[in-house]
C-alpha cells in the first residue's frame, strides 16, 4: 500500500490549513496587503529557491543510436539496440559541452545519463548494456563522472536525466516492459527493481546534484513503477525531485516552445486535489499559468531545443547545423520563460564524435554576450516592501525594459501591480500593469526618457516583499 512521505504530509496538511481567496475577480483586485495572511501559504524549499536563482540551464543530449547508428539516420524513439563495442565518441569532452553552457549564462546542466535506448553512461552493474561494456576507454569510462566534474570545475550545478519510460534494452516503451503491455507482471517487478538500482547509483555516487530529471516522469509503486523516491530523498536530500505523482519539485510548462503563460504563477493544486505532477488530471490546465490559489510550490520550466527552426532536434542528427535558432528568437524564448517566472532550459545536442557541434557553440556564445549586453548595466535598480516602491535615476533616462523580483523565499504576494513612468512637471503615466512576479518578471516596452518608475501594488495576499526593482535601456 502506498505510504506518503513526510513531505507529501505536511504539503496535504498545508493544503488543507490554506484559506482560499475569494472566487470573484472584482473582489480579488480589492484585496489588500493588510489583509490577514492566509495560514502556511506555500513557500519553496532551499533546493526549490536554489533551482529557480538559476533561472537558466542546459540538458545535453546523448544516446547510443547517435553513436553508433552513425552515419545511418535514426531518432530517439528507436528500439533497435547495438552492440555495445559501437559506442566510441572518439573526441568525447565534457569540458567542452559545460563551457558551451557557461558561455550562454547558464547556472545549471542536465546529461542523459540512459536515454530511451537504456544504455548506461555511467558504470553499472544493473544489466549488461553500457560502459562497462563498451570497447571505448576500455569499458572503464563514466561520462556522468565526468560531466559532474566537469560542472564543478566551471562553477555549473550538475544534474542528471533519466529515463524509466522507455528503455529498449529492457523492452520498456511507456513505463512498462514488453513494450507497454507488461503492467502488473513477474518482468515489470523485476524492471522496477532495476530500476531501483540505477536510481541508487546515480543518486549515491557524484555528490550534490541539482535535481533528477525523470523524463514522462517517473511511476510510482502504486501505479506498478519503482519505487525510487524514498532513494532520492535518502541520498539528495538537497535536491529537486522531477518528477511523479508522489512529488513534482517543479513542473514542465506543457510545450516545448520556453513560452509560459501570463501571468505564470509558482503555486499548483496540492494533494487535496489528487495527485500531483504534469501528467495528473488536477494539474493539466494549470500547467502553462499555475494556480494562485494552489497550496503546493511547483514552479514552471520552459523547456525548448537550440536546434529548432523548421526542426525540433533533442538529440543530434547530420546536416541541420544551419538550423539553430537565432539569437533574438532566444532572447523572446527568454523572455517568456525566465521573464515569466519559470526556468529556460535550452536542450544541447552531443555529435557522434562526443562534442557539441561547432556552429552550436558559436550560437552559445552569442547568446550569452546579448544576455550580458542586455543586462550588466541597470539603468538604475531598488528593493522595498509595501505597496509603493519608486526607483528614482539620478538624470532622466532612456529605458525600454523593467525587471521585477519578489523575495519569494516568503512566497508568492503580489496578485496585482501597474508600473507607472514619471516624465516630467509630476506627471505618471502608465507603462503597464499585470499580476505574477514570483521569482523574476521581465516586461519590454517602446523606449521612454524617464526620471523615475513606481510600482504600485493593488492586491496582495501579504505585504509585498520586493527584492529587486530594475529598469535598463539606452545608456
């Protein structure tokens, strides 16, 4: 019988102390910061809080097909496997993959430590198909140990991907063995123990991770799946949980374009609601915005892939290296991801020979240098609490973009804000107005010459913590 653990208790215990707001939209939008504070509103844990002062992270793709079915086309969703004496990235650097993702600003990198395929790029005993099985380094090599490493050499938090979904050495194809129609039977327990073991492995060997990446998530004892949580919370305790119908530390945003909705909040139904995760029937059509009324902390990712135009490239394939997205499409992917309150994760892919391609990097590069260029240079920037905060420049200038932050290590407080410009003779105008902060809103407008800017907050569940209060633009 499944068993919540203590977390899963205290967020159902939260769920069910958390006074609702009132339903009426008008009513709402009357709600003040001196209203009372609703008892336990949801706040991150430090994994979560560290998780979203990344804002922008990388998954760097790689699986045996790519290696070894090269140079014959083939995808992800093969279930073909190879011998595993075809494995051989004869150039294969980490170092390389991480400094591409350091080059852009990313905080964080994910690897694929087993695709769909099930080969193991770590060295494991779990079944005969991975490394430990390959002519390459004389079947002594570990890329996981190695991208690990190299994060930690380039200041990059690591963390790993894995796939329980689907595995064709295993014959898994959505979630279950004999591809899929195997729920419930003497192959699937024994799967699910393997399973186990590989979690176990991941988890217990390389430190302090980021966060695990269960791709499709990841099913639960209950649901005939292994039974992998109580691992994960013995070994990485500090760690982000992605994710299942028992935890869900953050949630996909529910396409693959990086664009959240707006207004995008943190929070989501809790377990009062039924299970958690994207694929639960309580949380579908919250996934893109969030619920603002929702007891459990679950921010978004915005999720997308760098080779993207006119393709949709997770993993490599020959000849599309003129088809990375530009630079400014990544600056509106941006934009609606990390300016909409979610992480950007922006997929890399890994070529046969074990690099990221050339063209992949330079586009990496510039990236990275229109990020800094955007924002190394504020305008002018201020904190405060309460309903008004007001950013006074010291001359007028010209600005085009406002960045906004709540301290949400306090939560979410901010439901309705308008962020007036001040030009001239005590004159306001107003540039906008919206409802999320939560970690980071950015909004772009047309420029104007500015002595000040003031936010003003018209409802709330709290009083408005604001950590940063930026405006850029012209110099």
């Amino acid at each position: 019988m499944f068993q919540p653990t203590r977390r899963q208790m205290l967020h159902v215990a939260s769920a069910a102390a958390a006074l609702p707001l009132l339903a009426s939209t008008a009513i709402r939008s009357a709600v003040r910061a001196a209203a009372p504070l609703p008892a336990k509103r949801p706040v991150p844990t430090p994994a979560q809080l560290r998780w979203q002062d990344c804002e922008f992270g990388v998954i760097c793709h790689l699986d045996m097909p790519i290696v070894a079915a090269h140079p014959v086309p083939t995808n992800n969703l093969t279930k073909k496997t190879y011998d595993p004496q075809l494995y051989n990235p004869a150039q294969l650097d980490t170092d390389q993959w991480v400094a591409a993702a350091k080059a852009a600003g990313a905080k964080y990198a994910v690897f694929t430590a087993t695709h769909f395929n099930g080969f193991m790029q770590w060295q494991s005993d779990a079944y005969p198909y991975g490394l430990k099985q390959a002519a390459w380094r004389n079947g002594k090599g570990d890329i996981v140990g190695d991208f690990v490493e190299s994060c930690h050499k380039a200041d990059i938090l690591p963390g790993i991907y894995m796939s329980t979904n689907n595995n064709a050495y295993q014959t898994v194809w959505r979630h279950f063995v004999k591809w899929g129609k195997g729920k419930s039977t003497p192959e699937q327990a024994a799967y699910n123990r393997i399973a186990e073991q590989q979690v176990t492995e991941l988890c217990s060997r390389y430190g302090k991770l980021i966060q695990i990446w269960f791709d499709s998530a990841t099913m639960t004892p209950k649901q005939d799946g292994a039974d992998v949580l109580p691992i994960f919370e013995k070994h990485q305790p500090d760690s982000v949980f992605y994710a299942s119908q028992q935890r869900a530390d953050h949630r996909w945003i529910g396409n693959e374009d990086a664009v959240a909705g707006d207004p995008c909040w943190a929070t989501m139904p809790g377990f009062d609601c039924g299970p958690v995760g994207h694929g639960s029937n309580g949380w579908r059509k919250y996934l893109a915005g969030g619920d603002p009324d929702g007891t459990y902390w679950s921010p978004g990712m915005a999720d997308t892939v760098l080779r993207g135009r006119g393709v949709h490239d997770w993993l490599w394939t020959g000849g599309h290296e003129n088809n990375l997205v530009s630079v400014d499409q990544l600056m509106r992917m941006y934009d609606t991801s990390v300016g909409r309150n979610c992480n950007f994760l922006l997929g890399l892919v890994i070529d046969p020979t074990g690099l990221v391609p050339a063209a992949d990097v330079a586009r990496m590069e510039e990236f990275g240098k229109a990020l800094r260029n955007r924002f190394s240079n504020p305008a002018g920037q201020t904190s405060g609490s309460g309903n008004n905060v007001t950013l006074r420049f010291d001359a007028p200038r010209t600005i085009d973009q406002i960045v906004l932050q709540e301290d949400i290590a306090r939560g979410e407080r901010v439901r309705k804000y308008t962020v007036e410009v001040h030009t001239g003779a005590d004159q306001w105008t107003q540039l906008f107005d919206a409802q999320s902060i939560g970690h980071k809103r950015i909004v772009r407008f047309d420029p104007v010459e500015a002595a000040a800017v003031r936010l003003t907050v018209s409802a709330s569940v709290a009083e408005p913590i604001i950590k940063n209060f930026a405006a850029y633009g012209v110099a």
